[in-house]
C-alpha cells in the first residue's frame, strides 16, 4: 500500500540520496533499500536526539496526547499558567515570522525552517503564502507540528523528525532556509566533535540544499554582547561570563559548574561573517532585533545610525524596558553604529549563497 505525506519537497536517503516512496508506515529508498519509521504522519530521520522543550519531556507528551483527543488550541489551555503564555506565543505569535518583510523580491517560494519548535514562525510563513518544510531533531516537537497542520487542514506544510546534520532533500530545493535560535544548539546533537564543526557541517548541508541565490536567515545571539559584560547569564549555558571566555576555559568552567561541556558556541559579528563564507555564502547582511529576535518590535539595519537613532526613540518611549532605557542613557556618549556593530544583544542574519 502507497499512502501520500503532505510534499513541498521530495524526501531522499541518507546513504544514497535515492528518492524516498511510503510504503505503510516506512520511507523506502528506491535505490539502496533503506528505509526509515514514518510514525502517524511524521518521517522520523533521527534516534536519539538530546530533548529540548520549553515543557519538560513528560509534560510535553501529555500535551501532544490531549492535543489528539481534542483540538491543539484547547490542549494549550490545560498548560500551567506560568508557562503558558510562552508556550503560547511559541506556537501562534505571527509576529515571529515578520522578518520575512527584509526578504528581497516578493515570490513565496519553499522553506525549510530547521529546528521549527512549536512552529510560530513555521505557520506565519505558511499563512503568507510560502510553502514551509518544517523539521525538528525532537520527535515530540516535529509531532505537534504534525499535529497543528493536520488538524487545520494546511497542505503547504510538511513536517519530519529531522536533525540539520543530515539533511533528507535533494540539493537546491529551497529558496529560504531558517534557523532561528537553532545554530547555538547545534553542538549538542554531536558530541563526538567540536561545536564549531558541528556547526560548520550544519551550515554546510544548507548551502547545498538551498537553490542558487537562495537565502538561509539566523537569529542568534552575541557572543560579545554588551550585557554579557555586565555578568548577565548566556541563556544557553546558564553561566555568567562563559561566551567571553576562550572556549577551553569555558568548557573547563562549565565542566567545575557541573554542566557538562561547554557546547553551545555562539560568535561576534566577525564569527559568524567567517563562518558563513568559509561555508560559501556570498552576501551576509547583518540585522539588529530588538529587543531581542525572539519577540522583535523592530528590526535595525546596521551600520545606519539614522534608522538605528529613530528606533532608539522609539525604545525610549517603551514602557517595561527600563534595562534597555537605561542602556540607551548610557550610549548617548558613544558613537551608536559602532557599539551596535559589535555589541548589540542578537543579529539577525541574512546570507544569500
Ligand atoms: C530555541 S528552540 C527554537 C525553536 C524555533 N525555531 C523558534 O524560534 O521558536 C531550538 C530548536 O532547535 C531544535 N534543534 C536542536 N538541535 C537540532 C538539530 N540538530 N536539528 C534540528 N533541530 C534541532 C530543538 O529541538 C528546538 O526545537
Ligand atoms: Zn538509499
């Protein structure tokens, strides 16, 4: 029996990159004869991905149970409080997806958004009229997805239990690709080699699957940001001062934290502009979000102090924000391009192949 999976883009085998056909519940290789699970709608290319979650695992499966029984929208009510608003806006929050408007050119074209999450931005996209492929390393999280696009009925997304070190499509077969939050975390999924390599070989996978001209779009912090210098903690270690550090001696400092390797690299502007061209792109323009790329009210092009002085402005006038007010008191007396250049909180980034 040959069923159908919703497809924007063909999947291939990992081995062979022989195209892949349902037969059951397995994607069977045409060429070499391997296959891989399909459980209820979701190709699952990974075993043993490390959990991620804004939800703890357990709780996460008893969402995505309810979410079963019932509608996905209701199951998000039985959350706890505190957490649901996050959970909240992971999932539904459009705005996400807004940076889609410093795309150039206006045809809607296919999307893999990597480590898609809960799917904000996943469905944002797909809402504007992009076709959206949509993979997580983290089974219970490629399942929600699964779950929110067959219960509303959309076609122009695909989802897989997929990890970016290995990729199952066919060279240039998109015109986007997003990794928003994701490039940081990439270390965990091997530990066998370094985070840089890791990451390098992620970045490496997306230059062959995007098309020519197509355009891969991070979100992701500052390893030299100004607030790290203030002792406020790396979000992603949990540790004070860790981004600054050499990597050895934040990896040996980590390790006396009792927190493992020190995994989760992130880079200066100066970083990740190396990075992306070592790994072939051509054009890298850099954004400011702020405050922050995870809930951006505005987007700064750098380098362009005028644009940067009126949304400093508008910052002024935000209520809640006094960190950033007080901030913006302090940068009065310095030459703004330059220290948003080198130590704004997160870029987001645009690097066309
Ligand atoms: C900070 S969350 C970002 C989620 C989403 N992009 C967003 O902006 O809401 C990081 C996501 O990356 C996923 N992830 C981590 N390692 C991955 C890998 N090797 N391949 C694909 N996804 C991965 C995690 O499961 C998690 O969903
Ligand atoms: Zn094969």
């Amino acid at each position: 029996m040959v069923n159908k999976l919703p497809t924007v883009v063909q999947y291939v085998c990992l081995r062979c990159k022989g195209v892949l056909r349902k037969q059951r519940n397995r994607l069977v290789c045409g060429q070499c004869g391997a296959s891989w699970d399909v459980k209820g709608s979701v190709p699952c290319f990974v075993k043993d991905a490390p959990y991620w979650g804004e939800l703890p695992q357990e709780e996460m499966r008893t969402l995505i149970n309810d979410a079963k029984k019932g509608y996905w929208k209701d199951a998000l009510k039985t959350i706890p409080q505190e957490k649901r608003e996050e959970i909240i806006s992971c999932c539904s929050d459009e705005t996400r997806g807004w940076w889609r408007y410093l795309l150039p050119g206006k045809d809607k074209g296919k999307v893999l958004d990597i480590g898609a999450g809960l799917g904000a931005i996943t469905f944002s996209l797909a809402n504007a009229g992009y076709e959206v492929v949509a993979i997580d390393s983290v089974i219970e999280r490629a399942t929600f997805l699964a779950i929110r696009r067959d219960q509303d009925r959309i076609r122009s997304v695909q989802t897989a239990c997929a990890s970016a070190l290995e990729l199952p499509f066919p060279e240039q077969s998109f015109d986007i690709v997003i990794m928003n939050g994701v490039l940081e975390w990439l270390g965990l999924s091997e530990t066998s080699i370094s985070p840089d390599k890791v990451q390098k070989r992620a970045l490496q996978n997306i230059f062959n699957v995007l098309k020519p001209d197509g355009i891969l779009y991070i979100a992701i912090e500052n390893r030299i940001s100004a607030i790290y210098f203030l002792g406020f903690k790396d979000p992603h270690s949990g540790l004070r001062f860790a981004t600054l550090m050499p990597r050895k001696m934040a990896d040996w400092y980590s390790r006396l934290r009792r927190r493992g390797g020190y995994k989760t690299y992130i880079y200066s502007k100066f970083g990740y502009q190396k990075m992306l061209q070592e790994a072939g792109f051509k054009e890298i323009t850099f954004f400011l979000p702020l405050p922050s790329y995870r809930n951006f009210q505005v987007i700064v092009p750098m380098g362009r102090s005028k644009i940067a002085k009126y949304c400093f402005t508008h910052i002024w006038n935000m209520k809640r924000l006094r960190f950033l007010k007080m901030m913006v008191h302090f940068l009065k007396f310095l030459p703004i391009g330059f220290f948003l250049d080198y130590f704004a909180p997160d870029y987001s980034i645009l690097a066309k192949k």
